[in-house]
C-alpha cells in the first residue's frame, strides 16, 4: 500500500487538484473530520510482540485535496488524537503454595508456606499467556516444591497523539461509494511507560489500511476503515523490544467545501 500511494503522490503532479470540485463528482476541496477508533487486542503482526493491548480513541482530522483527476483524488490527511486511551493486561495478584528449607543447612523436611499477595502498583506484561509456575525438587535428598498463581487485570492510560504526515488515496470520484487507502505516522505521549514499564512515555506511531467512503451529501460522507497501528519508543527507551501490532476500526465523519 505504500508503493500504491507513492504512485499516486508522484502521479498527482500532473493532475488536477482543481480550486472547486467539477460538477458531478464526490469530492472535497477541504474539508474536516472527526473520527473514533477501537483496537479489541493486539497480536504479532509486523514488529510488535506485545499481547492482549486495546486502543480506543476519539480525534479530528483535516482534509487538504492536493490531486484529483477521472479514477482517484490524493489528500493530505494530518490528524489529532486528543483523547486515546490504551490498556495493558497487568499482574494484579500471586498465590503461592511453596515449600521453603529454613536455615543454612538442608537437614529437615522443608517448611510449607502459603499465601495470597496484592501487587502495587499492577505490573503490565508483555502477555498474559502464563498463569502459573509449579516446581519441585530435591536438595540433599529433601524434597522442594513451589507453586505460583497469577492473577491479571487491566491497567488503562490516557494517551495524546498527533499524526501530522498522513496521505489519503480515494478512487472513483464520479462515484457516491468510493474505495479508500490511508496511510498516517506520527507519535502519542503518556504519562508513564506504555505498554510495560522501562520502555517510554513517547512512542512513535504509524498505521496504514483501507475502507470506503460513503457520500450522503455533496458536501457530506461517513468513511469505515480497517487500519493496522504499530506503536512503539524507536529506541528512545530502556526496553524497546515490546512494541504494539493493533488490528484497528476506524469510523468518521467528513464534511466540508467543494
């Protein structure tokens, strides 16, 4: 998708942007966009390798035409996310059941203890998959065990973010229901570490996809779109290995001059 809108970028050159929109086609001059987006988990994808994240958010986006001819138009797209809020699967709570040798020397039969720990504050985990730790052995012919129980929760984080280089490509403009690519890059800043702790407040961001567009007006359209977000510090961070692959809906609502 990235070569496909390096073409129509390059192809946009000679084509007319035109100061208003030719009569019967769907399209806008400029205009503006607010939108909603919801990620239900995180996978693998790409790059990211954290698990179980989800993404909601709510922004405004604008719309500058820059190319428009018979099949496709280009627009600049930059938008602002001033309410995004991202959440983490978090260790909240540990039993245990082990069976610990007291003193220095392994000459009795270990002594059982067991218990139920509250973690503060919750501790994010790249991924929730594992729930328990049972271990056993012997020291000097005595027998050992250690069992652990994880318990996990969610832990939310208000997120602000800004994707200032974003380019949209709509084809068939003569067309009421248009196909659509999307591409955006920009950044997010939190509050504390996101996704896990020792990584960074500033993440970069970056997310590509499609959908379509639906004009109710001339000067009046709802687009759906299907984007993948990557997230992650570039390093800026301790631990940058846990960035976020996000399957993410996209929903908004466009109006503005033709």
């Amino acid at each position: 998708m990235l070569a496909v809108l390096a073409i129509l970028g390059s192809a946009g050159l000679s084509a007319q942007s035109y100061e208003s929109t030719p009569p019967g086609v769907w399209s806008l001059r400029k205009g503006w966009s607010i939108f909603t987006e919801y990620s239900p988990d995180s996978t693998h994808i790409f790059l990211g390798i954290s698990q179980d994240r989800e993404f909601v958010a709510a922004g405004l986006a604008w719309h500058y035409r820059l190319a428009l001819n018979r099949v496709w138009e280009l627009s600049w797209t930059p938008q602002v996310r001033p309410f995004m809020a991202e959440s983490d699967p978090a260790r909240i709570a540990d039993k245990y059941n082990i069976c610990v040798f007291i003193g220095e020397t392994v000459t009795q039969p270990c002594t059982p203890i067991s218990g139920y720990g509250k973690i503060v504050p919750k501790d994010p985990v790249v991924s929730p998959a594992q729930r328990s730790i049972d271990e056993s052995g012997a020291v000097d012919g005595q027998p050992y065990y250690e069992d652990y129980t994880y318990y996990y929760g969610r832990r939310w984080t208000y997120v602000g973010g800004l994707s200032p280089i974003a380019f949209q490509g709509v084809f068939l403009p003569r067309s009421p229901i248009q196909p659509l690519l999307e591409i955006a890059g920009g950044f997010a800043v939190s509050p504390r570490d996101i996704p896990v702790f020792d990584t960074s407040s500033f993440n970069f961001t970056l997310s590509f996809g499609g959908g379509i567009r639906f004009w109710t007006t001339p000067t009046h359209a709802t687009e759906l779109e299907f984007r993948v977000q990557h997230l992650s510090n570039g390093y800026l961070g301790t631990n940058n290995d846990p960035g976020v692959d996000s399957r993410v809906i996209h929903l908004s609502y466009l109006w503005g001059s033709r």
